[in-house]
C-alpha cells in the first residue's frame, strides 16, 4: 500500500513539472487540437449574456475589457 501511494505521489510530482515547462505555445495548441477533435456541437448563450453583448455600457469597466476581443 505504501508502495503505490510513493509512486503515485512521484508520478503526480512529474506531471506537475511537465506541465510547468510546457511553453504558452504549446498549451493554446493542446487546446486547440482538443476542442477540434470534438464533433460540432451547438452551445446555449445564456440571457444575461445577451444582454451584456446588446448593452455594453451597462457593464462594469472591468467586464467590458474582457468582451473586446
């Protein structure tokens, strides 16, 4: 039992260092690729963010700076 927490443990501190040295690059191509494999799916927009894109000037400054793409 001992055994595989340590290696459990060990092999948790490996994933964590790969994913530190992973450049930015890289991380916005996994994620790319990944949500490409997936098949086309339809996403609901909820009502208050529409409501948020017909009104902009109802929104925080803060909240409007994330909407500029």
């Amino acid at each position: 039992m001992r055994r595989i927490f340590i290696v459990a443990f060990c092999i948790s501190i490996l994933l964590v260092m790969m994913a530190s040295t992973m450049g930015e690059a890289d991380k916005r191509a996994y994620h790319f690729f990944r949500l490409r494999r997936r098949p086309f799916e339809c996403v609901h927009v909820p009502d208050y963010i529409k409501e948020a894109l017909k009104n902009p000037f109802m929104l925080c400054p803060d909240d409007r700076e994330q909407l500029e793409f």
